[in-house]
C-alpha cells in the first residue's frame, strides 16, 4: 500500500492550483483515493499559493500536507518555506530559472528544471507547471499517457479545449529533460 503527499507551492499566476488539480484527476482515473487542498493569498496573481494532493491506494484520512514526500517549489519564498518539511528520501523539484540557491538537504533527491526559461523557449508560454509536472511523473515512474490525457480533459475546461495539446507539449518536455 503507497501513499504520497505532493506539496505544490509557488506565486499565484504560476498554475500552482492547475498542476495539483491535474494530479489529483489523474490519481482518480487511476482508481487512488485523492484528497486535493488548494490555499492561495488574497491576491490570485503574485500572492502566494500551495496546494496539498494526496494520492493512495488507502482512504485519506486529513488533506493537510505537513510532512511531503514531494515538493514542487516554483519560486524562492517557496522553496525557503518548505525545503525542510520534506521528508527524509523524498523529493524536491524546483524551478532553477527562478531559484538561484541550492537545496540544503542531503537526504532528499532534487530536482532542478529550468522550467520557466524551457516554456518560454518552446512556446508553451505559462505552462512551467506543467513543464515541472512532466519531470515529476518522469521521476516517479507514473508516466501513462491515456491517464494523463483524460486528466487534462477534466481540467482544462471546454471554453479552452485548444489548450489540450500545448498542456501534453509542456508535460511531454518536462519528461524528456
């Protein structure tokens, strides 16, 4: 039985909620018990936001994520706040076109993509999120590309549908950097 806390935390703006909104869809199109918490400051773009997902095989008893295994740092602040919450052998990705510092630890596995340079490279403007998400799924071996196809269906809404293939583009990059 497997469960992992994902801590997801970055400005308001960076698809912060997106990203652990997408992790949870998927973890139930994979028949997992999920718990998805989203926390944002008051300001939607520029204020701080984090987003608690819980993916199991077993029932989520709390939706908080105090101790995760993994964390997805998008800026500074972030990282700062969170990098010793993590627990020993677990992982920290981070957004190393924003975060000039190092990771302090020794007894986590880190990550560092320049995901905010590669959108802007590749023309998958905002889509660090998912630039990042993809590097995660790479790592932790749940790469599955109809799983991760009919989670983007359910969050990208049908007002913007044609965001379907440059969400799979950024993943896609993410995986193979």
């Amino acid at each position: 039985m497997k469960t992992t806390q994902y801590l997801f935390a970055g400005f308001g703006g960076q698809g912060i909620l997106f990203a652990g909104k997408f992790a949870a869809y998927k973890g139930l199109i994979e028949d997992k018990q999920v718990s998805w918490l989203p926390s944002y400051g008051p300001e939607m773009r520029g204020g701080t936001a984090s987003c608690s997902v819980i993916i199991g095989d077993e029932p989520v008893g709390s939706p908080i994520v105090s101790k995760p295994d993994v964390l997805i740092a998008m800026n500074l602040p972030s990282l700062d706040r969170y990098e010793d919450s993590v627990v020993p052998g677990g992982m920290i990705f981070a957004d190393s076109s924003l975060i000039e510092r190092k990771v302090c630890r020794d007894d986590v596995k880190v990550f560092y993509i320049p995901a905010t340079k590669l959108a802007d490279e590749n023309g998958v403007g905002k889509l660090a999120n998912m630039i990042i998400v993809g590097k995660i799924l790479k790592e932790t071996g749940e790469y599955n590309e109809d799983a991760v196809i009919a989670a983007l269906k359910k969050v990208i809404s049908a007002k913007h549908a044609d965001m379907l293939d440059i969400n799979l583009k950024a993943i896609k990059l993410g995986y193979e950097n």
